[in-house]
C-alpha cells in the first residue's frame, strides 16, 4: 500500500467509530511511520473543520422566496434542483418560446454568477441567458441541459462500449478544461463538486453554479462558503478569511471528484492522476488544469497501447 492508501484506511477506521491511536497505526508501517505521525493529526484535524463547516453552512442559510408562477417573461414549469445557495426551475420564455433554467438566489450578493457567466463563453460552462430582479426574487437564467448532475447520473453508462475508468476520464478531461479557461479569464470556482458538474445524455460537461467564484476578474469579493468534502486543505485552514483563491483549490477539488469516482481496481496511472490532484500542499499538484487535462488526455489515447 501507497501512503495515501494508508492514510484512507486510517480515517475508515475512526469514521467507523473505533478509537485507533496513531502510534500504534503508524507501527504497522515502518517504511511510512515517520511521516503518518506527522499528517495523521493533521488529517484528523481538516476532518473535524470540515463537520464544522458543514453545521455552520447549514445554521446558516436563508429562506428562499416563494415563488410566482412566472417570473418576468419566464413561465415556471417545474423545480429540478435544490442547493446551498439557490433552487433551479425550468421554465418556458414566454417570448423567445425556448425552455431554459432559471435559478433563484439565496441572496442578493449570489447573482453575482449573472456578471461572471457573461463573460465566459465555453462548450464545458453552462450558457448564460439572462438576469434580473422582480419583488425582492433575484434569478439568472441558464441553458436549460437535457441531462442531470454528475452526483445524481448514472455516468458510467453515458459512453457507450467505453469501460468505467474511460468515462470518469472523459468526465474530468471536459470539466478541466472548462475551468482552465475559466482560469485563463480570471476566473476561480470555489465550488467544484459532482452537483456542479452537469452532463448532457450524451456526455457533454458542463460546468455551473459560480456563485461562489472568485479571481481577478470575478466583480467583487466571493462571499465564503463551499462544500467541505470537495475544499482543498488551504480553504478548510483559511480561519481568519483571508479568502485563499488560487487555481490551484480547483484543481484539489476537480481531483477529489476524479478519485470518487474511481476505486481499488481502477487504472493506477488515473489514480495517480487523481492523488496528484489532491496533494496537500499546492505545490505539489499539476501546474494548471490544462496540464492535468493533458495528463488524462494521454492516458485515453495510450491505454490500449
């Protein structure tokens, strides 16, 4: 076993509820013990910050609004997702007689996503259609995608004659490339997780639910939030918001949903890919997305080989 592998099999053992003390563990490894009585700590710690960060997010979101049967020129047909920070419904306009989404926002500060996703133009991001306020309702309105969320599709039979690893590759490659060039516009995410991440029926990613994005380019300052599972290690130890915003705690979280979706008998190369993604310190992952992108790539092209 890898250290990684080992350090997962030690946080198993205590999300299971057993009282495992580290020195003992780290004695069954004496090629790693070394360094597992250092990062186990801190393993255990990022554990308990993210239980606090769930419990604080969920204390403290807002009520959403009632909503109308129509919105502007926007007729409501039915609500197809439910978040942190917003809901999503279909609707029909009325006057360019198209279906869209259309999402309502938590709060005023979230349509922020509106001046974001104007100026992000990518097969892999969601297409930004309209936005606007009527009786305290704030909502941008989207590409309406015939499909679902990574976390609730059945990925692995959207690509037909393709093994499991290959379709979890085809997956993260799209995404990483969308948020590359999101990285190339000044743009961070903030927010990367499988319900973030849409699929068309026939595999087309793309990627939504910037409400939380940040970078150089973003119009203000991100409000704090995210979801702790998918943080980098930076975001969950940023106590004093100082607000850590680099491409790098995408790349953590793209990594993290690679290796979700991936397990003990799957391809050691994307696994690898994966680890690297999620490396603790920055430094240690790939330098963009692109090149982690390419890395996938190269693998789809050289696995039969």
């Amino acid at each position: 076993m890898n250290l990684p592998d080992i350090i997962e099999l030690y946080m198993q053992s205590v999300r299971s509820g057993e009282d495992v003390s580290i020195s003992s563990f780290a004695a069954r490894w004496p090629q790693y013990e070394t360094e597992l009585k250092e990062i186990l700590p801190i393993t255990l710690m990022l554990e308990d910050i993210q239980r606090t960060e769930l419990t604080k997010s969920a204390a403290k979101k807002p009520e959403l609004p009632k909503i109308p049967k129509q919105i502007g020129k926007y007729k409501i047909i039915r609500e197809i997702g439910h978040g942190g920070m917003s809901a999503v419904y279909e609707v029909l306009d009325t006057v360019a007689n198209r279906s869209a989404a259309l999402k309502v926002h938590r709060t005023p500060q979230s349509i922020r996503e509106a001046e974001i996703l104007k100026n992000l133009h990518h097969e892999n991001i969601i297409a930004f259609y309209d936005s606007g306020t009527q009786n305290n309702i704030f909502y941008t309105v989207m590409e309406l995608v015939d499909g679902s969320s990574l976390d609730k599709t059945n990925w692995k039979t959207l690509f037909p004659g393709k093994t499991p690893d290959q379709s979890a590759a085809l997956i993260i490659l799209q995404s990483a490339r969308g948020l590359a060039y999101a990285h190339s516009h000044g743009i961070i995410h903030r927010d990367v997780k499988p319900a973030n991440i849409l699929l068309t029926k026939s595999g087309s990613v793309r990627l939504s639910d910037f409400d939380l994005a940040g970078g150089t380019n973003a119009p203000d300052a991100p409000p704090s939030g995210g979801t702790a599972k998918y943080m980098s290690p930076e975001c969950l130890l940023d106590q004093h918001g100082e607000g850590v915003i680099s491409p790098k705690v995408d790349q953590y979280s793209l990594g993290k949903t690679l290796f979700d979706m991936l397990n003990e008998k799957s391809s050691p190369v994307l696994l690898a890919i994966a680890k690297r993604a999620m490396s603790r310190i920055p430094a240690d992952r790939f330098e963009s997305l692109d090149v982690m992108a390419d890395a996938i790539e190269n693998w789809l092209k050289h696995k039969d080989e």
